[in-house]
C-alpha cells in the first residue's frame, strides 16, 4: 500500500484527494496546506487524513512514498528536488517546472534514484483525447497538416506567469501526445493590458520540418470560454470542443486535392463536402485515471503516459515563447 501525500489544497488539490482516496492500492496519508481555512474544508470531508501546514512535514515523513505537488509553479522545482532527494515517487501540477534547465535536473535526479517522476497533464486521459489518438492512428484522416488550438476565457489574471504559462499547457500536452515529433521552432506574440509584462492575451506557432503546423490563441480576456480544437487531415478533419456536453468530438468528411495547370501556371483546387460522424466518447474523470497511472507507475514499474519527457517537452516550447514574445515574435529555434 503506497502511502501518499499532497501539497496544496487550493484549486486544485481536492481533485487530488478525491481521486487518489478512491485508489486501491494507496493511502493518503497527509495533506500540507499554509491556510488553516483550506484544511478545516479538508477535514470535515476526510478526518482520516493529517491536515499539516509544513510541506516539510510530509517530504521529511519516511513512512510517506509519494508526494503530490499542487502548488504554484515557481515553487514546483524546490519541493519536487526534496521529495526526491528524499526517496519519493513525485507527481507535479502542470507545468512542470519554471524553466528546462530545472526540469532536467529534476529528470536526471528521478533517474538516479530509479524513482517515478510524473507530470498531471490531465486531457491526455480524458475520453476525448484518447478517442481522436486512437483516429489518427488507425489513419480515418490521413496525414495530419494542422492543429489549431483555442482556449480562452473572462480567466484569473495570474500575477507570476502569462497566458501561455497559464493555459497553453492544456493544448501543448494534447499535441504532444497526438503528433509524436519534435517542433523545429516556436513563433509568439501577445501582449498586456495590465502593464505589469505579463501577457493576458497571447498567439503561438509551433513549426515542424515536416510540414506539419500548430496554432494555438490564448486569453484571459474573452467574454465567453471557447475550448476548441481543430486537427487537418488530407482525409478527413476533426473538431474537438471541450466546451460541449456530449458531442465533444465531430469528424468531418471533408478534404481537398490540389492539382497544377503547368500551361497556366495556376493552383487548382478541388474541394470534397461528405458527412458527419459523432463517435461515443467515454465519460470517465481522467485525473482517476492520472492516480491510477501514478499509482501503477510505482507498483508496477510502468511508464506513465504523462511522463517528465512531455512535461519536459512542453516547458522548452513556453519557454522557447517567452524570448519570442520578449523579441517581437522572432523565430526561435528548439534545436
């Protein structure tokens, strides 16, 4: 039986506790949390578990495996090194780290104590997502062009990091997860309206040597929440809104052959229209399926799908669009 605990008990953390109390193979020991108003709500839901304020409390406690961080990312790096200096197992919040140079620290660490070191990047276990891998896979659309991402929303203006920090994590996991390759660049641009450099409203290109482009909008900004994804084929294509109760996923028969007139030296573009298909998603809570990954990954010695090579992955592509914001949206090469 692992014994678990949990830092932080904000937004987030009692999506945690709540999946990772139903898990059969763990025990939550200890919930740390700074506001003692955060652990009164605790322990009137779950009087089993120790409400502590100290994170140390938990990172120091050898009778405790794993240690699950729930709390703002620039403080991600200090506690996970701890915990796995301590001989943890460590599942993070999205995004992993503040910069790459500490998310491989934290890898090259995890691997030298052969320990799980994992990434919460909840959408890559929902039945959505898992539906249109499972589509691409089996090649219903073909060879995919593009990807164009819109997450935006009235949202909390985070006073530490930009949109894109915010919020872009969500889409950059998806992609990564869909279209197994590695961007050659990353063009940004966005601005703030409060002044203070920290972008609220923000625009992202992600480019592959293969062809392949993704696009995604975020904004804190917007007076409805828009949580639409795009995915092209040269067979078919896919809408993905997130926002929607039961059809979350339409496949669109639609594609278009292009030809050349070498006489007239013209682009001639021939367009196909078919039908709509509505494929069953499943219904399941993802982030039980996230414990359950964490879980198996130190029972089982498995390698969870939210790995540290994604969230590494994802926090070089916000870092690479920082400098190209700072730098007016200059092309910034990963490699």
């Amino acid at each position: 039986m692992i014994q678990v605990g949990i830092i932080g008990y904000g937004y987030w953390g009692p999506n945690l506790v709540r999946n990772f109390f139903i898990q059969k193979d763990c025990t939550i020991k200890a919930v740390a949390d700074a506001r003692q108003n955060r652990l009164d709500i605790l322990k009137q839901s779950y009087p089993s578990i120790n409400a502590v304020h100290d994170a140390e409390a938990i990172i120091n406690d050898p009778e405790i495996d794993a240690v699950i961080i729930a709390t703002p990312v620039y403080s991600h790096f200090e506690l996970a090194q701890k915990a796995l200096l301590n001989g943890k197992h460590v599942l993070l919040e999205k995004p992993m780290a503040s910069s790459l140079a500490e998310c491989e620290k934290l890898i090259e660490l995890s691997l030298q104590k052969n320990l799980v070191l994992m990434v919460d990047h909840t959408f890559l276990y929902t039945g959505a997502v898992e539906k249109i891998k499972e589509i691409i896979d089996d090649n219903t659309l073909g060879k995919i062009q593009y990807l164009d991402s819109t997450r935006i929303n009235l949202g909390l203006f985070q006073p530490d990091i930009n949109v894109l920090w915010d919020l872009a994590p969500h889409d950059l996991s998806i992609l990564r997860y869909l279209y197994d390759a590695t961007p050659y660049s990353i063009n940004a641009t966005g601005v703030s309206h409060t002044h203070n450099g920290i972008e609220n409203i923000a625009f992202m290109t992600i480019n592959y040597e293969s062809g392949f482009i993704a696009h995604l909008n975020c904004s804190w900004s917007s007076p409805v929440k828009v949580r639409m994804m795009m995915i092209g084929g040269d067979k078919k294509m896919i809408i993905y809104n997130d926002v929607e109760p039961t059809e979350k996923i339409k496949i669109y028969d639609t594609a278009y052959q292009i030809t050349s007139d070498e006489d007239k030296k013209q682009i001639l573009v021939d367009y196909r229209v078919g039908d709509i298909f509505v494929p069953k998603v499943s219904n399941k809570e993802a982030l039980a399926s996230v414990a359950y990954d964490f879980i198996s990954g130190i029972t089982q010695h498995t390698f969870p799908r939210s790995s540290y090579i994604i969230g590494m992955d994802i926090v070089k592509m916000l870092e690479a669009s920082e400098q190209s914001i700072k730098n007016n949206g200059i092309e910034v090469k990963l490699n």
